[in-house]
C-alpha cells in the first residue's frame, strides 16, 4: 500500500508537520495483518483479530482472553512492512476505541536480535472512538542490551498487542497514521 498524504498539517513545536495515513484498514488488509498470541511459546492466551467493515468504516479488531499462566501473556495483530518511514517522523497517530483497557504497540527493527525484543508505548483504548498521539520518543526498549534509540525510516514491524496481564482484550483500531 503506498503513502497517501492527507491535505492539511498538524502544529508541532512551531513548524508543521504533515500527516501520512499509514494504515487505513482498507483493500486486502487481511492480507497485510497476522494475529499472534503466546501458544507460539507455550502460553494459554486466545483470541481473535480481522478486519471489519469496508471504506471509511474499515477497522482491525483485536478481542481474546490474555492470561499469564505457563509464562504466557499476550495476544496481538502484527504488519510487517518494506517501505521506509521518513526519518522526519516524530510518532503515530491511532484512532481507537475498545474496552478501557491499557494496550501496546510494539515497534520492530532489522537490529533487534530476538523475536521478542521490540520498542513499546502503551495507551489507553477508551470506549468511543478517539485519537491519541504517541510520539516515537515514548517508545522504550523492551530488554536490557538493546539500543536506547531507533530511527523511523528503520521500523520494519507494528503491533498492536494486549500484554502482560489477564484480563479480556477488546480493541479497535480505525486508522494508524505517522506525524
């Protein structure tokens, strides 16, 4: 899917920024988007995750039960991509809505050296639809030994993930854009 720049920008720190709807859930996104949850590891989480809707109602729904029982604990949805973020990128943008719930995205590089390391900032899915912000600078390596920092243009993975809890997931996610 390429890059669709939306007319208009945004404020930030005095300079505007253009915002670039990463993913708007629309044509084969099925095909773009796998759920994972931790059985791959021996974990007892379930779930479900797919696309509903079509057009501007299209959205990727994420719903299940995570438990942390036998050193499990999550559920997600996962794009990996080839095309390159601009180094400009300063965050995402997400439309979301859900149970209330404290979800993850979880953010990959070709420098992250085990299946599990990756780059997270949580959020809060309120129960209407909302967007939130999450500038890249929120986002923390997940382990000891990985590099503090990362560039955008090297992000090559996002998942939105129900994580280290229990408790029932139920999440939506209408848009994704970078600012």
């Amino acid at each position: 899917m390429g890059w669709k720049t939306l007319v208009g920008g945004l404020m930030l720190a005095g300079q505007v920024v253009a915002e670039t709807t990463f993913e708007d859930f629309s044509g084969d996104a099925n095909a773009r988007w796998t759920y994972v949850s931790d059985s791959v590891m021996g974990g007892v989480s379930t779930g479900t995750a797919g696309i509903i809707g079509q057009g501007l109602d299209a959205m990727i729904h994420l719903r299940g039960q995570v438990s942390t029982d036998n050193n499990g604990g999550f559920i997600q949805v996962r794009r990996r991509f080839s095309e390159s973020w601009p180094d400009s990128v300063q965050g995402l943008r997400l439309t979301v809505k859900g149970n209330g719930a404290r979800y993850h995205v979880f953010l990959k590089t070709p420098r992250l050296s085990r299946v599990w390391h990756s780059y997270r900032a949580s959020f809060v899915a309120p129960v209407s639809w909302q967007t939130i912000d999450i500038p890249l600078d929120m986002f923390s390596p997940s382990h000891m030994g990985i590099p503090a920092m990362f560039s955008a243009s090297e992000v090559n993975s996002l998942a939105i993930v129900a994580y280290g809890d229990d408790f029932e997931a139920d999440v939506s996610v209408r848009e994704i854009s970078l600012y």
